[in-house]
C-alpha cells in the first residue's frame, strides 16, 4: 500500500510542474485536488487514511489516465 501512496505523491508532485497556461487548457481535470492529495500524503504521515489512498488509485486515477492519454495524443 504504500507504494500506492508514493505513486499518489509523484502523480501530485508532477501536477504541480504544470504551467498556468496548460492547466487553464484542461479546467476539466482537477489540478488542485491533485495537488492537495499530494500534500496531505506527504504532510500527514500518521494520519494517512488507507481507504481513501485505495479510493483514488481504483476509481479516481484510471479516468485521469486517460485523459492524460488524449492530452499526449492532441500535442
């Protein structure tokens, strides 16, 4: 499980290298969420709910996928 946190952390850390101009393009996906995930997971250590860290690698994480996929697609 805990590599499934760090894989949440990279996917936020990256968000975060993402220029204005390109998050404004895709309002659609939720950068700031994304973001804030990564932050309470590298800043709450002992108080990482496990159940919402499976949430988001099962339900939340593949539609993003995909839609990362169509951005590399269009450029």
């Amino acid at each position: 499980m805990l590599s499934l946190v760090k894989e949440i952390e990279i996917i936020g850390e990256a968000a975060t290298a993402i220029s204005k101009d390109c998050r404004e393009k895709y309002p659609h996906i939720p950068w700031k969420g994304i973001v804030n995930m990564r932050n309470r997971l590298i800043h709450a250590y002992f108080d990482i709910n496990l159940d919402v860290v499976w949430q988001t690698i099962a339900v939340d994480v593949p539609p993003l996928i995909a839609e990362f996929e169509k951005i590399l697609i269009e450029n």
